[in-house]
C-alpha cells in the first residue's frame, strides 16, 4: 500500500469548506477527483497538509457558529444556555486531546 500515489493539494479552501461542511475524507477525495485510498492515507497522518485543513475546516465553522451565539448570548438566556454548552463542549474536547496525548 505504501505504493499509492502522493496527493498534490490544489485547492485548501475546498477541502476546509467542505469538511466545515460535514463531509467525510472520502466524499472530499471524490469530489477532488483524486484517488481515495491515497487522500485517505494523507488524511490519517495528523500531521499531514490534508488533515491540518480538513480539521481547519471544521474548526472555522465551528467557531463562526460559537461567535454567534456568544453574541446573542448577551440578554438572551436561552442563547446563553447554548453558549455555555458550547464551551464546556469544547473544553471537554480540549482536555480529551490533552489526556490522549499525554498532556495532563
């Protein structure tokens, strides 16, 4: 397998767009026309170029969605409420990434 071809990366912005946009590694090499196998491969080395933008991605809309609600949030408690589900969400996620990477 160490065989398959290297993917050039052309266009970022599409694949950060369309994994803010809940599109899996496989649906984004096929919409790149380029080979699954190998966008995959790229995509499970967390450091590679693929993977920074595709998890870029989700990070950008994730975080236009939290300014937004943040914004609301200021006399609307229900969006208050989302607000500090969001955060603890993430801080959750936070600390997940940090005990599984030895960090705590």
């Amino acid at each position: 397998m160490d065989d398959l071809p290297e993917i050039e990366l052309t266009d970022e912005q599409t694949i950060e767009q369309l994994a803010g946009a809940g599109y899996g590694p496989r649906e984004i090499a096929i919409f790149l026309n380029t080979d699954v196998r190998a966008f995959k491969k790229q995509w499970d080395d967390p450091d590679s170029t693929i993977r920074y933008h595709y998890d870029r991605g989700i990070l950008l809309v994730e975080g236009k969605i939290a300014m937004g609600i943040a914004g609301l949030a200021i006399g609307d408690p229900a969006a208050a409420k989302q607000h500090m589900q969001i955060v603890a969400a993430r801080e959750f996620q936070i600390n997940r990434n940090k005990l599984l990477n030895g960090e705590l």
